[in-house]
C-alpha cells in the first residue's frame, strides 16, 4: 500500500515581479512527516505545510479537504 500522498504545490517567488508566474507541479509527501498545517490567509484554496525535515511546502488545496486527504492514508 502507498503511503504517500500526491498533492500540486505552488513555488513562491520573492518580490513576485509583475511577468513572473509562480510554477506548480505535483509532489508526494508521506502523511507522517506533516508536522504543521496553516490555511492561507489572503487564499483560502492555499494550505501551507510543514514537513518534518522543516520544508513548507504551499499545497493547492483547501485545508479541510487536506485533512480529510491525510487521514486516509
């Protein structure tokens, strides 16, 4: 049984210059190494996710449905 989980990040830019667009692809992460879930406070479609080995990630999803993503596995 897989244990990972596939979810779609957002890379952050800094400074977000005006003709840069923030890249996104997929990822898998392991449900036990979440450490930390915040919603997005100016997007509510953005969870942010702290891994154990101190990487946030900026997942694509509204946090409740994380959740429930998370569970499951």
């Amino acid at each position: 049984m897989n244990k990972y989980v596939k979810v779609r990040i957002r890379e952050r830019i800094e400074g977000q210059p005006g003709f840069a667009k923030p890249h996104e692809f997929d990822v898998h992460i392991n449900p036990d190494q979440v450490t930390l879930l915040n919603r997005g406070e100016e997007n509510n479609d953005i969870t942010f996710v702290r891994l154990s080995c101190g990487v946030t990630l900026c997942v694509i999803m509204k946090e409740d449905k994380l959740i429930k993503l998370l569970e499951k596995e």
